[in-house]
C-alpha cells in the first residue's frame, strides 16, 4: 500500500513527502524500517466517508458507513459547459447538504475523475472526457465546502478497483483486476493488497495501448488501440462497418441508430454480424487478459462497466479459450473471472478513504458482522 | 513490501501466515492495522548475506556485506546430470566453507532458481531449465549446512530485480522493470518499492505470452511467444531460417555454427539480414516495453541478460521509437532506459535476505557512505 496522505496536507511544501513517510527510522538497531502505519486510524466516531465520482455525463455522489452500507446515494448531470469550476462549486453544495446532516462523524471525501491526475497536488492534469486541463480540483471544492474535511483524489477506474476490494467482488481477494468496459475502456489492479499505481499514477490505463497498428483509427490518433476494440464506441464503430457492407438494405437505414444493446440483442437472435462482433470482441479481451495474467498474476478478473456487465456471460467462455491458449499452462488452478457487483461507482471514491488511511477491508467487514 | 518469512519458519503448519502477518490488530481504536515491522530488523553484528543463483550451466554464490561489497564470488558448473539432492548437497559443501569464515555473522541465504517456485514451502514446482519438478530445495539445503540460517527462496528474475534495486540501475528508484534477455527471456518489477510478485510468484513472466498467433512455433508448444523473439535461441533460430533461404551459398555452410555475437558483429558490419534481424527485435521489444509501460507505469526500464546487455546501446534508440508510438503521450516525461550493472546474479539473490527482512535499499547504502 503506497500511503497517500489527503492532498490539503501535502498541497504544501512540507519537508515529509509522502512516499517518504512510509518509513521511519530506528535509532536503536539504525535501520530504516518500512512502515504504514505513520498516519493516525480514523477515530470511530468518524464513522462516514463520502464518494464522488465524476463522469463526462453524471456526477455520482454516495455516504457510506464503516459496515460499508450506502447510507445516501445520489446522480446529477455533469453540465460540462459550464466549465470545471462551477461543476466543483456545485459538488461542494451537494456535499455540503451532507455535511449538515452528518457532521463530524465525516471522515473523509474522495474524488474519482478520469483522465490523467497528480495525487499529490491534488490536480487534474488532463481528462480529456471532460474537456479539463490542469484543473486544480481539490483546492477549488475545499473552497466549495463548509468544513475542514481531508480530500483524496484518484483516477475513477483506480477507485472502482478500491471499491471492488472493500465492498464488491474483490472483497476477499488481494490480488484482482478490475477490466471497466464502458463507453471507454478503464483498468486498475490490486496486488498483494495494495493499488497498483505506478510512477505516475496512470498504471493500467492501457486502453490506447496499440496492439494492432493496422487496425482502426482511435480517437488519440493511434491505430488499434485496445479501446478501438473493447468499449461501447469501437463495438458501434465496428458494427457500422459491417452493417453497411452488408448486402442487407435494411441494415443501411439503420446505421445511425445502431447501439451497442442493440447488437447483443441481435447477437442473441444469432445475427451472423452480431455474433462476429462479439467473437472479435472475446478475442481481444482473450488477448488483454492474457497479457494482464502474464504481467501481474491475479487471482481474479472482474468485469464491470455497462457493456462489460451485460456482455459476461454472453462471452465469458470464449474469452478463458482465448487467454488460455496465450499463455503456459503450469497446473490445473484456473484464474475465477467475477462479474463486477458495485452498487454505484461512488463508492470506489468513497473506498479511497478507507484505503489510504490504512484501513484493511477486513476491518469494514468486521463491522458489518 | 509483502512480507515474506524464511522457509524454516513457515514450512511448519502454524497459524499465523505470512501474508495475514503484515498487519496488526489495534485494540485502542479496534481496527486492523497494516504493518510491515514484525519482523525483528537484523542484528548489526549480522552483517553478512549469501546469495546463490542456480542456472542451467552454472550455479553463482557471493558473499556480501551491508554496504553491498561483494566479499566472496564463486562459479561452479551445474552438474545436472547428478540430479537436485547432489547440487543442492554441493551447494550446502561451498556455503559450509563460508559458514566456517563469517559463522555467526551471516544473517541470510537467499535462493535463486529458475522456473515456478512456493516460495512459501521453499519447493520448485517446475524449472524446466533444470528439469526439477517438486523439488524442496529449501529443505535438502537446510539439512546440507552446518548452521541454523534462514534460508529464503525466489524466482531468478525476482531476486536479480531485488538485485537491481539493492546494488545496480534500481538503487534510487521505486518504480521500475528489470527485462532480462539470454539464452531466454525473463522479467521482474518493483512497484513503488515492492517486488511485484503476483499470487502465484509468477508475476512478469512474460516469455511465454503468445502475442502472434502466426509466429514461430516455441519450445513451449505455442506459436509467437515473446521468447521466440527475445532471446539468444529465438534470434539464432530466426537467423538460420533468414540465411539458408538467402541466394548467398556461403551463408548454407556454416548455418549450424550462428551465435547471437557473430549476428551483432555482422550486424555493425552493416550485413542486411543481420541488420533485419535486430529491427526485428528491436520492434518486438519496443512492444513488450509499450505493453509494460502501460499496465506498470514505470519510471525505468532496465535491460540485462547477456545479449539485453549486448545490444543495449545498438537498438535503444529503435526500441524506444516503436514504444512510443504504441502508447499514448500525456507529456514530455521520457522513460528511462537503463544497462543492468549488477556485477554477479548471485547479488540478487543475497538482497532477498535484505528485502524480506524489511531493509530499505537506502538502509544498505546509508552504511556504505
């Protein structure tokens, strides 16, 4: 677990980073010994954390307790036009709508955006989704709220997997990854029990990784990028493509309104289309999945995002076939693929609290029993 | 930091495991705590590790202190004909003569093997190199040494990258991943400051990814793994196949006699089918770096292994070329691309004794200033 203090803490130039904190010195034997256990446990009358995550339509917004249960749950549209700060200025209101109903016992907030941030200042330095530039988040919601209350900030699929761990289908497991496959295309990872963050906090983003430089144009420039293949967007694109090709007439009238419910409601009727589409689509995610097995071991992948959800059992057999016969076989212990179960993505934000406070997840659950 | 405990330690059925052990129960504020520290630190007058990597050909020890001064180097052939208990029985005459020099002063051995390794039960599942299944090397060894010293077992591109971070091109940095390219290709990556071990210590080893479905057939039965490319067998066995299919009669005679040296050596020559040869690689590597680049998000690549190390400064600037323009450029922050510059594999494989014991590598380098 790398330890990362709430950003109004370290926003300052103060002589203990961070990374460095995770350690502390022992004069008696004059070793440095490794350590996480520099920041104080939440008291427990702060029982509450607050999540919001921040998405290029909605801003999802839950308070949860320490027996992780969803005590408010709530979605308003991201009004992107009206720039970041009034999006954030309206954040804090929400949020200050809780803090007068719960007060002290707020322990923490945690803030899920996509894109590219620095943890540590607090900013986001560019999420093209939302069309924001070095946007210094934290700073502007801290000016936003009514009480002096720690902020975290991660990137939204490395909260997701935070949130997979305490409260979903990574809740027993220290070693998963989380595949989002939405609109976008997002990853995280847990290893050993700790987030997988890299150097820059942008380990796993691996959706315009290109792994086939004649396949589509992405939308970064690239060609074949993973995204191009396994989201919402490539699967439409890809779709309109063999549609109008297709000597069917009818199928060119309805190349506009094709979507992605649409083609697996197709594929289910066994529409040859539809079904290649999905068989290009379990080969891809085959191919990802064998790579993320090679590189990090897990024990587990979990499947989320809108279209990830609804196409799991649909492709789930073929995609293990497709891995499979990727990588060596060393016994007969088999990789459990789990459908993600997160109540509402929020709480990956919410689950950021808990985490970089050192809070296992079994401590939460011991609560709940 | 996943703890790791010696062999001896675990290997008995006791309840408290090792991973459960990297934390504590706070009974003041009634939450489980994450801790790294229950393992006592060293003693300062034990001050001495062994470390032993065991290869296909030769099996390499070194004695080193803890400013990181290598004391004692040693290399004697593998005799693998003689079977596991024999080597293993000649590895426990050569560290009995250094047991009888620093005795009490060793505080560690640490055990490199090739292959699928319990680090847990200190037993070789598989190390096709050696051809050892189910092996309990950790136990054989303890009964072949004439002092009680915890002896811990890891993966050989494990302990080189623990290596690396201790002594080599990962000493200041926390972040990154060690690509060893020899006879075979292997891998390793810290992960800020932690071994990336996976669940089944098999984290990084990629050789075997199958990333084309059309490439060359691989001694592991599968078509295009990484290692048909990146490796000294993979490069010879391409450059047979080039040069007995070129109209140069020349090249027919001396087909069985290719090395990978005189390949570079033809290559600076400006020969055209060695040159192919090395853009071939060059592109491989390039995407296996774009591909670790994403998942792990590192600040350094570090290139070892006899031929990584041969062709370092030749195809850097190539390799560096095709992973950029498989990722996506958030900024102007550049990876680095290090030359491995540990002095014996033997070394790693002593910094376990360091690493698992919750010495810091700037603990180490701390003594030696």
């Amino acid at each position: 677990m790398t330890l990362q203090l709430p950003v109004e803490e370290i926003a300052r130039p103060i002589s203990c980073k961070a990374k460095e904190c995770a350690g502390f010195f022992d004069h008696e034997n004059d070793h440095w010994m490794k350590t996480l256990t520099t920041v104080k446990p939440l008291p427990q009358r702060k029982n509450y954390t607050i999540g919001v995550d921040i998405g290029g339509t909605k801003i999802a917004f839950a308070l949860i307790d320490d027996t992780g249960s969803v005590i408010e749950n709530k979605r308003i549209p991201t009004q992107l036009t009206s720039g970041p700060e009034m999006i954030l200025v309206e954040i804090g209101k929400q949020i200050n709508l809780l803090i007068k109903e719960y007060g002290v016992n707020i322990s923490g907030i945690g803030l899920a955006t996509p894109g590219y941030v620095d943890t540590r200042t607090g900013i986001v330095k560019n999420a093209v989704n939302l069309n924001w530039k070095d946007v210094n988040v934290v700073a502007i919601l801290k000016n936003s709220i009514t009480a002096s209350i720690p902020i975290y900030l991660q990137r939204d699929t490395a909260a997701e997997t935070l949130g997979e761990h305490y409260f979903g289908a990574g809740k027993d497991c220290q070693d998963f990854v989380f595949l989002g496959i939405g609109t976008g295309f997002g990853a995280g990872a847990m290893t050993s029990g700790h987030l997988l963050t890299g150097v820059n906090n942008m380990a796993l983003e691996i959706g315009h990784l290109s792994v086939d430089q004649h396949g589509p144009v992405c939308a970064c420039g690239n060609m074949g990028c993973i995204e191009t293949v396994l989201s919402g967007k490539g699967l439409v694109n890809r779709a309109r493509d063999l549609y109008s090709s297709s000597s069917n007439l009818e199928y060119s009238q309805m190349l506009d309104s094709i979507t992605a419910e649409w083609i697996l409601e197709r594929a289910k009727e066994h529409d040859p289309i539809a079904e290649e589409l999905l068989q290009h689509m379990s080969k891809s995610l085959g191919f990802v999945c064998a790579m993320l097995k090679t590189i990090l071991d897990p024990e587990r992948f979990i499947i989320g995002g809108g279209l990830g959800k609804a196409i799991f059992h649909f492709l789930r057999f073929e995609v293990e076939k497709e891995m499979y016969s990727r990588v060596l076989k060393l016994d007969n212990r088999k990789i459990q693929f789990f459908q993600s179960s997160l109540k509402t993505s929020a709480m990956g934000a919410a689950a950021m609290v808990w985490y970089f406070n050192g809070l296992l997840p079994k401590s939460i659950h011991k609560n709940s029993s």
